[in-house]
C-alpha cells in the first residue's frame, strides 16, 4: 500500500504559485492518481487547520504588499511632473486593483480545488486529539525534533498523528511518500536525495521517500520505483552534510562541559525536564523504576519544593508542563481558568521556573532520582 503525506507549506505553494514545482497542473495529477487508488492521501487534521490558517494569512499579505505599492504610488503622483498626465495615474491605481482582485480571485479558485481534493471520500483524514496535543509537546521536550529551538508543535504533531496511525499496522508492507519543504524538522539532504530524519524513522514505515515539492512527488508515484529505507551510510553522509549552525551546536554539547539545561543521561542532549536533571523521556523512565514506597517519596520533596511558590505560579507549571493530570495545556487554556491573558499566563510561568533555578530549590530537584 502507497500512503501519501503532502504538508501545509505545498499546498500554500499550489495556491499561491509563488514556486515552481507545485503547479495546478500537478495538482490534477494527483486527484488522478487519488481516484484511481494508486495512492492514499493521509490527511492529519492539524495540516488542514493549519492550511485554513495559511489561507487567511496570504490574502492579508496581498492585501498589504499592493496597499504598500499603492502608497508609493501616491506620494509620487504628489510630484509636479505627474499633474500634467493625470490619465497614467488613473491607469496605474486602476492596473494596482485589477492585479489584487485577480490574484486573490485566481488563489481563490486553487484554494477552492485543494479543498475540494482533501474533501474526497478518498481520502483518509486523521484527528487532531488531546492525545495528539500531549505527545506532539512530549516530543519537544524530549528532544525528538531536529530543530527543537523552532519549538513547531504543530510539526511534532504531525510526526505523533503519523505514528499513532502506522502504529497497529506491519510497518514493512506499506511504503510512504512525505512531501514538504520543511527539510530542517522532517529531512536530511543527501548527496542524491532527500531523506526522512532519523528521529523520525522509527514512527514511519522504514520505505519512506522524502520529496521537498509536489512535482517531485508526483514523478515518484508515476514511477515503478519503490520507496527504499536509507542506508547508516547513506544518513551519515546526510548528517555531514547539515548546515555549519547545526553541526557548531553539537560540537558544543560534546564538549567535555554540557550545559546545565542540558539532560544527565549519557549521550542525551536533550532539554532537561524543569523537575529533574535528565529530559522527560529518561525522567519518565527513571520514574517508572522506582517502587510505589520511592514513587510516593518523590511525589512528597516535589510538593515540598512547589510549595514555596505562590499557588498560581505552582498551579500554572503544573498545567503547562502536565505534571497534574498529565495534559500539557496551552496559555489559552490556562488564560480561561485563572482569567488573564495568555501573555500574562507567560509571564507568571516565567516567574516561576526563574524560581526553580535558585540554588536551595535547585540541588533539591537535582537530587530527585539519584
């Protein structure tokens, strides 16, 4: 079975036609190749709310960038020398609005064509679910996205909708084609292609190509080639290919010093949880080892540590990081529980972690799980 994945920023390209390699034309190809069953489109449902997002945000742009044209066409019709051909300037304001309406009528029409495609009984839409939410925010504070700077929970979401649905399948018999430009938090370049990352590749089926537009994707579904895992070499190469950033910053974690926020556990570089020395991945597991008798003592110096925070600031740090129910929730959320803003929500977390630095609460929370 083909399973095909095509992301947010490819179907912006088709609307807009702001690149080539996503044309119309490719996008005919694919409804093709949709109705015939020769692929199967997975549609996660954050790609689609994203996309709805991306829409509202590229009219306003065009709405901007021609408003922009049309000042600077203004402050030069001020000039003497444009009072005498008055009808250019009637012709250009009047050629400024005929370009806007046309190009968000002609977006309007792709948009329409892409929604009426990801709208097809054939295709396979996957929910966007509290379970979802809470492992797309494990899996960056775990460390298990290329780019965890970028903070793209929606990318991690992604990842986590994908691997929840390849989960009760035999990975081995199907083959995936993931398609996006977003090659900093999903790929690698190769010498030769582009390859899935490999944080990634035990969520998704090993035979996953990576394509980085919709014309590259499209040409793979047409051909008889299938979608073949790479090999340890193949991803060394990719690896040594990252950009100077990248590699810079790794060569600062191994260094004989990791930093502090960094986690505890032997070769893990990830972010350490707030609570603990190592990341929550290996905090979670270290927690998992103790027995209810040590669990309890852990559970009694944590309270012990939050209770010199005020109750807000100690019940904020427990929503947005899970540590009550579990759920990671958004500012938004914990805004409409305590009545401030998302802003504020923020600030008050802030506050709190700055708090958890200070020496005396830190060496109790470094001792957590020794």
């Amino acid at each position: 079975m083909k399973y095909l994945v095509v992301d947010t920023n490819i179907w912006v390209r088709v609307i807009s036609q702001g690149k080539p390699g996503c044309e119309i034309t490719h996008l005919d190809d694919l409804g093709t190749l949709v109705q015939d069953s020769k692929v199967t489109l997975l549609l996660p449902e954050v790609i689609k709310l994203e996309l709805s997002k991306e829409w509202r945000s590229f009219r306003e742009r065009v709405e901007i960038e021609i408003g922009k044209l049309e000042k600077d066409l203004d402050s030069l019709v001020r000039k003497q020398f444009w009072t005498e051909i008055e009808d250019v300037q009637n012709s250009l304001r009047e050629f400024l609005a005929n370009q806007k309406t046309r190009k968000i009528s002609a977006a309007r029409e792709r948009f329409d064509k892409v929604q009426q495609l990801l709208s097809s009984p054939r295709i396979v839409n996957l929910p966007f679910t509290p379970d979802i939410h809470f492992r797309g925010r494990k899996r960056l504070m775990a460390g298990r996205m290329p780019k965890p700077e970028n903070r793209a929970h929606s990318d991690a979401c992604i990842i986590e909708t994908l691997a929840l649905f390849f989960e009760d399948q035999p990975k081995d018999e199907h083959e995936l084609c993931f398609c996006s430009e977003n090659v900093g938090d999903f790929g690698l370049a190769a010498k030769e292609r582009h390859i899935i990352h490999p944080l990634h590749k035990d969520d998704l089926p090993p035979a996953t190509e990576y394509c980085i537009s919709l014309e590259k994707a499209i040409a793979f579904l047409h051909s008889e080639h299938k979608a073949v895992a790479p090999s340890p070499d193949v991803i060394k190469e990719a690896l040594e290919q990252r950009t100077e950033d990248e590699v810079e910053a790794e060569i600062e974690l191994e260094g004989e010093h990791k930093p502090l926020e960094v986690c505890a556990e032997p070769n893990c570089y990830a972010s350490r949880f707030i609570v603990s020395r190592y990341c929550l991945a290996h905090y979670e597991i270290r927690l998992r080892r103790l027995s209810p008798e040590q669990q309890d003592a852990h559970q009694k110096k944590l309270e012990h540590v939050f209770k010199t925070l005020t109750y807000r600031e100690r019940e904020i740090l427990k929503l947005r990081w899970g540590l009550g129910d579990g759920y990671v929730y958004t500012p938004t959320e914990c805004g409409t529980i305590f009545k401030v803003t998302p802003q504020r929500i923020g600030q008050i977390e802030a506050k709190a972690l700055k708090k958890l630095q200070h020496p005396v609460r830190r060496q109790v929370l470094d001792t957590l799980l020794m």
